[in-house]
C-alpha cells in the first residue's frame, strides 16, 4: 500500500530529486541504501559500517567453509580500503590473500590477475619493494599480463616508488605464485651406479611474453638427497648453445666433483657455468653429467635460481616435487634431438651399489662333498679395475640345517704381504686382508673346509670388499657364494652272530689254589671270566657316484656297560682297497668278551661303531676317517645257549657235518632233552634222542652228519633242546655260513661235484 514520505537512508544520504516521487511503494522491498561510495563519501560512520558489515560476513562464510566466497569478500574488503586511501590496510588483507588464493590454482587467471594489479598499486603507495618485485615476477607471466605496446622488464618493477632504505632481496617460493621462469629436473635413467656417470637434464623453460625483456638467471642451486653432491651454475654469456627444434640446447661445464669430499659433507658442491639468459618462449635444457657416491635412493630436494638485476636481488626457491616433474628427456637421435616421454618421477633415481670388476674363482672344489672330508680349494681373486685397489675378504658359512663346517685360510710363507695377508675370524666367519693389488693382478688364495660329521647343506659366501685408490669414498662390494652339500659317501648293514671261542672255558671245580700257580703269568687286571666270541659281518655300500679306496676298516668300541673286558680282531683289509661306485663290500670280524669275574653273569651291552679310513680315487687327498653307527649288541653272561656251526667239507657232495654246542654258564647243574626230528630233505647219523647233563660252567658238543637228499637248496635240520629243569626250550642260534629264520638254523647245500 502507498504510504508517505518517510525518512529513509537514502533521503538522509542525498536531497530529494525531481525524479524522485515523495511517496512511493515499499511493502515489497526496502529501499536500497546506496552504493559504497556513496556512503563513503558521506562519511566516515558508513565506511567503517561496511567494513564491519563485510567481516561480519567473512566471519559467517568461514564457519561454513565456503572458501571462495570468503577470498571474494576478502577482495572486497581490501578494495574497499583502498578506495578510502586505507592503503596499509589493504595491504595487510591482500598479501596473505595473494599469497594463498585457490583461484591460482584453479586457474582463474582473470581473477587473479585483478588481486595480482591491485596489490601492485598498494605496494606502490606504501613502497614495499619485495611485494612489488613478487608481483612483478607473476603478472611477467603470459597467462596473466595484459597486451601492451610497450615491452615489460622485469627490472623496472622497482623503478617509479623513489630511493629504497637497503637493497631488497625478496625469496619466493614457486608453490606460492604463477612462475614466469619454470624448472624441471630429469635423470635420463631410474637407475645408476656409485662411481658410474649419471646423466640429467635441468630444463629451464620462459614465460613471458614475446613482449618483454630476456631475463637473465645469474646462478642456479641443485640441492640433492642422497649420494649425489649439490650443484651450482653461474650464468656465462661466453657459452654458445645451440638450437634445435624450439629447444636451447647446451652442456654445462662442471669441474672436476674433488673425491677427496663426500657428498654429506657441509658446503660439498659442484660448480658449473651455462649460458642462463632466457628469451620469452624459450626452453633451454642443459645436460649435466655426475658421479654418485653412495648407493640407495637420490632425489632433487631444491632447486633454486638467482637473479640480479640493478636495484633488487630475487631468489625463487622449488622445493615441491610436483614443480620440479618433467614430462621428457631430450635424447640424441642421429643430428636431431628426440623427446622421449617419462612414465615415473623424473627428479629421483635409485643408485646402485658400483658394479664391482673384481673378479672371483673356486678352483678345485668337488661336485660332490662328504661328511668328515677335509676340502680344499683354491680362490683366485682377479682385479679387473683400471686401477690399483685396496682389498679384503669375507668368508661366511649360511644357512646351516644341521653342524656347521668349519673353515681356514691356508696360508702361504710366500706371500708378498705377510703383515696384511693374514685370516682372523671364527669356524664359521673368517677376514683376510689383501692389501693392495695392482691392476689385473691375479692373487691365488687356499681355503680348506672341514666337512662337518653329519650330512647337511650349507651356503659359503665370499665377499670382498674394496676401493680404488684413486677414490678411496667409494667402497665397492663384490660377492659370490656356492651351495655345498655334504652327503654320507657309505652305508653299512652291520650283523651281529654268536660264534665259537676256541679257548676252553675255566673249570668250575678247580680251586683258586690250583690257578695261583699260574697267577704269575697275568697281570693284576687281567680277566678270569668267561669268554664269548662273536662275529661281525659289516656289508659297506658306496652312495657316491665316484670310485673311493678304503684303507682300513675296523668296528670301534664306544662304550661297554657292566664292566666286561672286550677285545676285538679285525680280518686283514686289503691297503688301498678300491671300492666301485654303488658297489659292495662285506668285511668280517670277530669280538671276544670277557668277564673279570667268574661269578659275574651280569649281561653286558656294547655300543660301537664301524670305523672306516678312505680318500678319493681320482684325486687322493689325505685319508678321511668316516664314523657309522652299528646296532647295539647284548652280550648275555648268565643263560645257557646252544650254537650250530657247520664243518666244512673238501667235497660238496660228501655228507655235511654239523656240532651243535650247548652252553651252561650258570651255577647249576642243568639236564637238557635233546631231539633230532627226521626230514625228506636229507638223511643223518647221530642221537635221534639223547639226555645231557652239564655241570656249572661247562659245555658240550654233538655232532651230526648230514646226508643231502636235495642239491643246490637250504636244507633246515629240527633240533631241539629242552631245559628240564627250568622248562625251556632253547633256541638254536647258528654261527658263521648259517642262514637263522623262522624255520631254525639252516645248512647250505651247494651242487654235488662230478
């Protein structure tokens, strides 16, 4: 509805107009209160109500995170002290602004350029010469400079706002502001080597417009991470480059690196000279050719350029990666360069440990390596290196399953350097220093290995580690290892078989006063008991695949319980006994117990072992002494037992002979059943039944001719004896050239002769 003229803020701000009706509609809207200038030409109350107003809402549009709208504001405000002549104001609000507004990122140039002229103008009037060459250096670049006739210079930036107190020398940082000058850094491979030339490429690529002066970079800083020394390049019009395809092309000259000085040394550096003055639109790559010292991962940290124009100094400082990337190398293709693309992080590569040239060589080593062997070998160390070096050597022993072998250097009295070739270590890490070796020199070394008693596996590792002396911070490390494998070369099936003493036994009924005449004659220790003998038949198979010569083999006696004397006698081994591979071979043995005492019939238990000495055909060596278990024999003192042995006969075909003897180690007096069954098999002579009585240590033999009624065959005769008194019956057990199984004792019945 209508109402009247009332007062209103636009009728205390300005007199009425003409155009201006006294009475006017306002129940849609209120009437608006002016513009901004407006009210700040009218007074200092609407300026500073404004300025409350807009930070109010920046107030309100930060808590909402709105940030665009929030740097919009922001703009408003420093605008709007500027156009109150708030001149520090304005800039207070416009350098943070500028310094991280989102629409450089996203690359609303307009936008941008509108902040970058209006802090140019505040920093003219309060006469801040770093602001000023900042600005400077952005608005240079083509995307936000506008067409002018005139060219822009950068070195004017600083020429109009009168004398400055000091020289400025503002630092900025690439991440912060639109670069007129862009760097990238590549290395031409994602891999090298310490002391091997690695090749890069620092591009430098102009901004500007075709409109503006060059800009001349008077020195460049390459910060690295990693085994590489920093560079610096300071400009050098002298230098010619060329061009090539829109590409500035040049090599820059770089001193000798100094060896002597390592990269994390403080102030260790490169310094090189290159053209540095970029024309608008130029790309100018220059290749750079370094040395890594240390292995493991290197990367560009900084990279930094230097100006110095007349009145000012300005460092522009690249430490984000993201503007350090190069998308291409420049490769030399034939005369032309090529571009070759990068699919990675062209500022890193990874550096490698220096390919060694020393050069290493068992000899002598065996294919194949047993058990309790000695092994000794050569180990030819061969400098390849242009130079004289500096060496030692490790020896290790890894991945031990079972008994590590034990290892030595065999030195030599001969040796060119006896106070440095020398081995120092333990069974299983050894060093030796070699000291200097002179260019492709070849030093012999012996090493011997002391195989360990049980089989296994085993890996033994060389590494020798050395330096040039012309570049004694690069240590070099060369390694090489063999798989050993240490096998048992023999198994043995070892049989234990009662047998006969040919010695008779002591009289039970003979005083001790009858045997002291014969005391004399026997030591103080010497045994007065019982005596068995027994047989041992050790079938020795080869498992190598090489022909070996055993020269001895004898059963060993580890341990017997009970105190019983043992003696032992080994049938005459052939010396030097050839043993085929994959062969057998049987070896006999007979073993004599005894007891000290008569009245001791305590069982006895015998832990021994077959002792074998061999060496190696083909390649004889000092005789190796080889351990193999055997079963453990019981050796029963206090039971009866009866034995069979067969008699040998001249003629096959006659009748054969069989003693079958019953012992009575016991104190009783025992009666023995003795039966003899018939057979188809053959015919016999002798007791079909017979009564034995023994008395207390004594034995007694019966013999029994067989007659064969079948040929070339086991023939098994049923004796049995029965202990009446005790119930039992005994089991036969037969002696050497008998076979025992389940059926009894049986005789071998060859071809008759004719």
């Amino acid at each position: 509805m209508p109402t009247s003229d009332q007062s209103s803020p636009t009728t205390s701000l300005q007199p009425p107009s003409p155009a201006l009706p006294s009475v006017f509609d306002s129940y849609i809207c209120k009437e608006p209160v002016g513009d901004a200038h407006l009210l700040i030409h009218n007074g200092p109350d609407e300026y500073t109500a404004l300025v409350s107003t807009l930070q109010r809402s920046a107030e309100h549009f930060s808590e909402k995170n709105q940030l665009r709208i929030l740097e919009r504001i922001q703009f408003e405000k420093a605008r709007l002290h500027m156009t109150n002549g708030e001149w520090n104001r304005a800039l207070r609000i416009l350098v943070p602004l500028w310094q991280n507004i989102s629409w450089r990122r996203s690359g609303w140039w307009p936008l941008l350029q509108r902040v970058d002229l209006a802090l140019q103008k505040c920093a003219r009037h309060v006469k801040d010469a770093d602001t000023l060459i900042a600005v400077q250096w952005e608005l240079l670049n083509q995307s936000l400079t506008p067409i002018q006739e005139s060219s822009i210079d950068l070195a004017d930036a600083v020429k109009d706002i009168g004398p400055l107190e000091g020289r400025p020398r503002p630092k900025l940082r690439t991440e912060n502001l639109l670069s007129c000058v862009s760097t990238g850094f590549a290395f031409e491979s994602k891999e090298g080597n310490v002391g091997v030339p690695l090749k890069s490429q620092l591009v430098l690529t102009s901004h500007t417009p075709l409109s503006s002066h060059p800009i001349t970079v008077q020195q460049i800083r390459v910060a690295f991470e990693g085994g590489l020394k920093d560079i610096q390049l300071n400009h050098d019009s002298s230098i010619r480059s060329k061009r090539s395809q829109g590409y500035v092309i040049q090599e820059a000259h770089v001193e000798n690196p100094g060896l002597e000085a390592s990269p994390s040394a403080a102030g260790a550096q490169r310094i090189g000279s290159a053209n540095l003055e970029l024309a608008p639109g130029d790309v100018s790559i220059i290749s750079l050719t370094d040395i890594p010292r240390d292995a493991g991962e290197l990367e560009v940290s900084s990279i930094t350029l230097i100006l110095n124009e007349e009145d000012f100094d300005l460092e522009i400082l690249a430490t984000d990666n993201e503007y350090m990337q190069q998308e291409y190398v420049l490769v030399q293709n034939g005369m032309k360069p090529k571009a070759r693309r990068i699919s990675r992080n062209s500022s890193a590569a990874r550096i490698l440990p220096k390919p060694p040239k020393l050069d290493m060589e068992f000899i002598g080593l065996e294919k194949e390596n047993f058990v309790d062997e000695k092994i000794t070998f050569e180990l030819n160390i061969v400098n390849g290196e242009d130079d004289a070096i500096d060496v030692s050597l490790d020896a290790r022993i890894f991945e031990v399953k079972e008994t590590a072998p034990s290892m030595a250097w065999v030195l030599d009295d001969k040796s060119e350097n006896p106070l440095l070739d020398k081995a120092v270590g333990s069974n299983d890490e050894m060093q030796r220093q070699l000291g200097v070796m002179a260019a492709s020199k070849v030093q012999p070394l012996k090493m011997s290995l002391q195989a360990p008693p049980l089989p296994g596996e085993c890996r033994l590792e060389i590494a020798g580690r050395y330096f040039l002396r012309s570049d004694p911070d690069t240590p070099v490390l060369k390694t090489m290892s063999i798989e050993l494998q240490f096998k048992q070369p023999f198994e043995t099936t070892t049989v234990f078989l009662p047998s006969m003493h040919p010695d008779p036994w002591p009289s039970y009924f003979v005083s001790q006063d009858a045997e002291d005449d014969t005391s004399s004659f026997k030591g103080e220790n010497e045994p007065d008991g019982l005596i068995q003998r027994w047989s041992a038949v050790a079938s020795v198979r080869s498992l190598t695949s090489l022909a070996l010569l055993l020269t001895n083999v004898e059963v060993e006696i580890v341990h017997v319980e009970n105190e019983a004397q043992l003696r032992s006698w080994v049938y005459a081994v052939k010396p030097s006994a050839e043993l085929p591979p994959n062969d057998v071979r049987e070896y006999h043995f007979y073993l004599d117990f005894q007891k000290f005492d008569l009245e001791d019939r305590r069982s006895s238990f015998v832990d021994s072992r077959l002792k074998i000495s061999w060496s190696r055909k083909d390649s004889p060596r000092q005789p190796t002494i080889s351990y193999l278990a055997v079963p453990e024999l019981t050796v029963a003192f206090g039971e009866p037992r009866v034995l069979a042995a067969m008699q040998e006969q001249p003629n096959p075909g006659d009748f054969v002979q069989v003693d079958y003897t019953i012992e009575n180690p016991s104190i009783y007096n025992l009666t023995f059943s003795i039966t003899m069954e018939t057979s188809d098999d053959f015919a016999f002579s002798g007791a079909k039944s017979v009564i034995v009585r023994l008395v207390p240590l004594s034995r007694h033999s019966i013999r029994y001719n067989l007659l064969p009624l079948v040929r070339d065959a086991w023939i098994t005769p049923q004796l049995r004896v029965y202990d009446t008194q005790f119930h039992k019956t005994l089991k036969i057990q037969g002696t050497g050239g008998m076979k025992t199984d389940r059926r009894g004792v049986g005789v071998w019945i060859g071809k008759a002769n004719v």
